[in-house]
C-alpha cells in the first residue's frame, strides 16, 4: 500500500509565550501542498519481533533509522495494544528534513492515519505529540488555523493557491531557533468567515508574520536575501519563511507565475533545492 505524507507550509506563525512544559504557545495559519513523501507498509511474516524502517532519496541520510516518528508512533501504538504485529516500512524521502516543512509531523500522522481507520482523537494527538511534534495534529486538515497549541480549526475554503518552494540546503533544529526567542507576540482572534475569498486571505496573510524569520535571518543571511529575491518575482503576492526554517516560500498568482520564478530562481541558486507546490 502507497500512502502520501504531506508537507506542509505555515503562512504565518505567532509566538506568543512560553510553557511550563518549555514549549512555546503558536497560532499559525497553515496548508498542506503537493509535496509528498512516499510511504510503503509491509505486514512482517513470521515471528519477527522488530519493524523494519526503512528511508531512501537525498533526504534519507538525515534520519535516524532506529529514532523517527514512525517508529515512535509504532512503538506508541503497540504499547496501548492498538496494533499486535511488526512492519517493514520505506519510505521515499522527497520532503526536506529539518526544513520547516514538518516532514516527520507527517510520516508520522500518515502512519498513524493508516493504522487508526476509525479517526484519531484528541487524546491519542496530544500523547503522541509529546513524542513526535506539537504540529502532529495539524495534518489532520488540508488547510486550518492553530489557535493554540492543542486546538486547530479546519478551514472550509477551497481556495487553490499556488507556491514556489526553495530550500537553501541550511538545516534549522526546531528546538535551537525557539530558544532565540525573546519577544512575544499578542493572541489574534480569527474569524475564518472574514478570509473566505482570495483577496481577503492573501491580504490576512501579508499582514501577518513568522515570528522566527528574523531570528533565522540573524544566523543566515542568505534567508532575507532570498526571500527578497522571490518577493519580486512577477505574480509573487508574499514571501516569507515557513515554520523554523530554513525553507522559504513565494505564494503567487497561479502556477505558470511560479514556474517562470523558479526558472529565474535556479539560475541564481544553482545549489538550492527548488519544488512548485500548490495546496491539495
């Protein structure tokens, strides 16, 4: 069986205090696009008694095979007897790692998706979240706004929208560009009925900001130069960073305006890693 896991892009990204547990509480407003890895499960025969995880593509070589989200989901899910039997999994790697793309968030919820047919519940996000990544619950929708970090709400929009994706090959470790923070940013209230046409939720997004942009531009100059860069691109509505880092994204007018950008953009970069998504 072939399952997609989903990368997903934080159009915006609201630091506003940090928790008890050392978590920070985030609003963002996020989407799911194109981009996929790969995933194949395989039911092992026999009396094996260990899965098989498996990782191939440029990406693999920056992942644990005996310490990633799915095998702490499978490991999660045979402790509470949700599954009994053992599994040899690959898994396609065309998804960044330590990106800002929440890579491992999605294997690990398409794992847990495919093994849980029934629906997950909150309970059983907000355990293995303290394993995996508080963004796990986030792949549960194609688009949706965190209120906080243990609330999401789906959005009804089926707004197409279309990206230019550009990784400039700098890992940024989530918990490291946190620490930086310093100043926090108020709670927005969202009314999702007021960004229910293209105009309204282009203009909340430019009007928003990822709080940890300038912490990561601080430490890598070439992330404000790029997104410069794709911000003037012809088409381009916004550039911003997503999530930690480093990965950055051009939101353009439709895809043949992000094409043309990308053609403009490996030219200059040669060396980065470039992907058109747009929003499934």
């Amino acid at each position: 069986m072939l399952i997609k896991s989903y990368a997903k892009i934080n159009l915006s990204l609201n630091v506003s205090k940090r928790l008890n547990n050392g978590l920070h509480e985030i609003q963002s407003l996020f989407c799911l696009v194109n981009l996929f890895d790969e995933i194949t499960i395989k039911k092992q025969k026999g009396s094996f008694q260990k899965d098989k995880v498996y990782f191939s593509g440029q990406f693999a070589k920056d992942i644990k095979s005996s310490n990633n989200s799915i095998q702490k989901v499978l490991n999660i899910l045979r402790k509470k007897k949700l599954i009994s039997n053992y599994y040899s999994i690959k898994v396609k790697k065309k998804i960044p790692v330590f990106a800002g793309l929440g890579g491992g968030s999605s294997n690990g919820h398409a794992i847990l998706n495919h093994f849980l047919k029934k629906g997950i519940n909150d309970k059983t996000i907000n355990t293995i979240s303290k394993h995996i990544g508080s963004d796990l619950r986030l792949f549960s929708y194609k688009k949706g706004f965190l209120s906080n970090i243990n609330r999401a709400i789906k959005l009804k929009n089926q707004l197409k929208l279309y990206f230019l994706l550009v990784f400039p090959r700098v890992k940024c470790k989530t918990a490291s560009i946190y620490s930086e923070v310093k100043k926090y940013s108020p709670k927005k209230k969202f009314f999702e009925n007021e960004i229910n046409s293209r105009n309204t939720f282009t203009n909340y997004i430019f009007n928003s900001k990822n709080d940890l942009q300038s912490i990561v531009e601080k430490r890598y100059q070439i992330i404000g130069e790029l997104i410069s860069y794709i911000r003037g691109q012809k088409g381009c509505y916004i550039s911003r960073m997503t999530g930690s880092g480093s990965t950055c994204f051009g939101l353009f007018i439709n895809e043949d305006c992000s094409k043309v950008a990308l053609n403009s953009l490996k030219k200059k970069y040669p060396k980065f890693w470039f992907s058109i998504a747009k929003t499934i």
